[in-house]
C-alpha cells in the first residue's frame, strides 16, 4: 500500500473537482513564512507525515502571522511525531469552521469491494465514533461492474437524520467524486476527514489516499517510488531500492522491509541488530520465534521465495547487508522446491563484491541454512568459492531445523564478539 501526503491528496482533490483550503508546501521555516505572507489571515502548519491524529501530538498548529507560521514551522519540522521525523509541512489558510463530516470510500475486507461510508461526526475522534455510535456511521456496498452514481449516494444519505434535500444533494455529488478518484488511482482508501462547513463552503481540510501499490506502475503521474509497505511511515532509501527489484521480473519475489530502519528499536531492547533473510514467510516467523529470545533482533523483514532469479537475490543480500549498524546475517529457506543452487549463487555474488578483498568472506558471522531441492549443491557453491572457509561462516543443510540454526548462529556470534571485541 503506498500512502500519500495530505498534500498530494489534496491536489488530487482539486483536480477532481474537491474543494481545499489555498495553501502549499514548504520545507523550511523560512519558506512557511514566505508563503503565510502570501497567503495573509491565521494560518494552518501541518506536518506532512503519514501518521493519523498529527493534532494530539503536536503536529498541527495555527498562527496568526507570518513570524508565528515560521516559529510554529521550526517547532513542527525538528520535531518527530511516533518517532517519525518530519520534512515537511502544509502551510494553509485557516477556515472558520461550523461543523465537520466524515465521509471516505474504502475496500471492505468482508466483502472485497468497495464500500462509501459517510457520517456526520467528522474529526480526529472519528473511530471512536464508530465504535461507541455506529448508529451515526452510514455505509453502501458497491459493485465495482456497475459503478457508484450520485442517485446512488443519495439513496444512502437519505437515511441520515437532519439533512435537508440541498445537504442530501451536495454531499452526494462531492462522496461519487471521492469514489472516482477511488477508481482512477487505484485506491484502497479515499478519505475526506473533516469535510469541513464553514462561512464560505465546503472544503476537504484533510486528505488521505492509499494507492495499492501494485498498481503504481499505471500512475506514474502521482511522482510515487515503488516500495514495499513501510506502515505508517514514508519508505527508506533502502525500501525504496528493494522495490525496485520486482518491477521488471516476477520470477519470484525480493520482498524487504526494514523493521528497525536505525536500530534505536533493538538498542531499546537490548538485542543485538542482525540483517534477516528466509525463504517462505512461515519459515520466517518461527525463525524470529527461536532467535528473538537468544538475544538478537532481525532489523527487517526479507523474504526471497517463488523461486526468484540469482540477479534477484543477489540485489536483496547486497540491500539486507547495506543496513548500518548489523551485527550478523541469518538467512534460513524452507523445505520447498525452489532452486537454492540459484539462491546461493545471488548470495555468493553479493558477498564478494561487498567483501572483494577476503574473496566474498564477511567480516560479521553468517549462517545460512539450505533445505530443499539442490541444497547439496547449495552448500558446494559456497565450498567451491572458499566462502565457507571463513571463520565467521557456517553453511547448514537439510538436517537442520529453524531452531537448530538460531542456536547455531548464537553460537557463532559469541565466538566472534570473543575474538574480535565485536569489531
């Protein structure tokens, strides 16, 4: 799922006939300053970061002048919201706003399509809305092959208590236009959060669109790098260069994500950071279950399965091994049929071009572990290229367990640290 900014929402609104408050980005103090003077009246900074309820920790504030837009902006823009920092804000006219609606499409997990909802207890509270009062929350399943017209949409507001037949039919017409931007960008999620009545109309005062990131490839328009999901949070560079490996081949998968991006979540922890690698998810997780408790802490998540490619996992090791401050490499596979001679060969290639002058052997300890089909030759691979000649190296095969090879590379780790100080 690739998440937008505000302020990327906020231009697809204005595209697609939603009206926003005048504002624009800026990435400095200096430059909120500047565009609060253009804009005159109090102000709105809000912190572009991909993090619901920005308000309650500190990442929106409102100003009365420039000199306060750019205080506020020097505030916000060296701060960090759920350890998030931020690198931009949305500097935007304030409206003087009489009431707040909710209203958004989304994908329903029940019934995998799509469902309008509209409520009119708008705001940052909304969840709590309907989980307390879903009587105030009104929905409509849609047929993707028949589409979302605004009779439709009317339909579904006339259950709503309080509107008059001019409300019925405004919010109608702006919920079958968030719908098509639902549509057209391939979105799972299109929300309008508050549709904001104020003085001079109505305006989308935030907006928040999650594009499926499989279908990036048909937007090249929204300027998005194509990364696996990061969460709530914009992708790293990293993320970002693993994204990149299945554009072109769907042999196979390199799916990467960085867990602990800096490591400051396993020093929290007091776990040692290591660089991770399995072949199947579930091979993964019941890795993770027998190495946490011995002290170490995976700082991604890598899972190179589908028979990928040796170009492919060659790319993934060289990315899972790019992660400052790892202290280690753990790479399991499950017992399936992929070509491990393959999988070897990518990581062989990986590991003497980031380790050229001892001839592809790390300087951290690695344990590999091959099972499946040709996890013999797996095994001569790295024997033939001397790699499992290197102290801190031990190649497993088939014999072993998830267990097995967490305990092994336990082992290895504290021979290393012995020897070398951890150097």
């Amino acid at each position: 799922m690739a998440r937008l900014l505000e302020y990327q929402g906020k231009e697809i609104f204005r595209k697609n006939g939603i009206s926003v408050p005048r504002g624009r980005l800026a990435k400095s103090p200096q430059e909120a300053k500047q565009v609060a003077e253009e804009l005159g009246g109090p102000i709105a900074i809000k912190a572009q970061v991909l993090i619901g309820k920005r308000g309650k920790s500190g990442g929106i504030k409102f100003a009365k002048n420039p000199g306060e837009a750019e205080r506020d902006a020097q505030d916000i823009l060296t701060s960090k919201i759920d350890n998030n920092p931020v690198q931009s804000v949305l500097v935007e006219e304030m409206l003087d706003i009489e009431k707040e609606i909710y209203m958004g499409v989304t994908t329903s997990d029940t019934t995998r399509a799509p469902v309008a909802i509209f409520s009119l207890s708008g705001g940052m509270d909304i969840e709590e809305v309907g989980e307390s009062h879903s009587e105030r929350i009104f929905t409509k399943d849609i047929s993707i092959s028949r589409g979302f017209y605004e009779f439709d949409a009317r339909n579904m507001l006339r259950n709503v208590e309080g509107l008059s037949s001019s409300e019925t039919n405004t919010y109608a017409q702006i919920i079958t236009r968030v719908y098509g931007i639902y549509r057209k960008y391939d979105c799972k999620l299109v929300e309008i959060n508050p549709l904001a009545l104020t003085t001079r109309g109505i305006f989308a005062c935030d907006a928040r669109i999650d594009v499926d990131d499989d279908a990036l490839w048909r937007h090249p328009e929204l300027g998005l790098e194509i990364s696996e999901e990061a969460g709530a949070r914009e992708p790293t560079p990293l993320e970002i260069a693993a994204g990149q490996i299945d554009k072109n081949d769907h042999r196979g998968s390199a799916h990467f994500v960085q867990i602990d991006p800096d490591g400051s979540y396993a020093k929290k922890l007091k776990k040692i950071s290591i660089g991770y690698d399995c072949v199947g998810t579930g091979c993964a997780i019941t890795l993770l279950d027998e190495i946490f408790p011995l002290g170490y802490y995976p700082v991604d998540f890598c899972d190179t399965s589908g028979n990928p490619t040796s170009l492919k996992m060659y790319a993934a090791t060289k990315i899972v091994f790019s992660q400052p401050g790892i202290r280690g490499y753990l790479m399991v596979t499950g017992v399936a049929a992929q070509q491990l001679d393959n999988t070897a060969r990518g990581i062989i290639k990986a590991l003497k071009e980031l380790y050229p002058e001892t001839g592809g052997k790390p300087n951290i300890p690695c344990v590999l572990c091959f099972r499946g089909r040709s996890d013999d030759v797996a095994v001569q691979l790295f024997k033939d290229h001397g790699i499992s000649d290197s102290p801190w190296v031990k190649v497993l095969w088939r014999y072993n367990t998830e267990k097995s090879a967490a305990e092994e590379f336990d082992r290895l780790y504290k021979k290393w640290e012995k020897e070398t100080g951890g150097i």
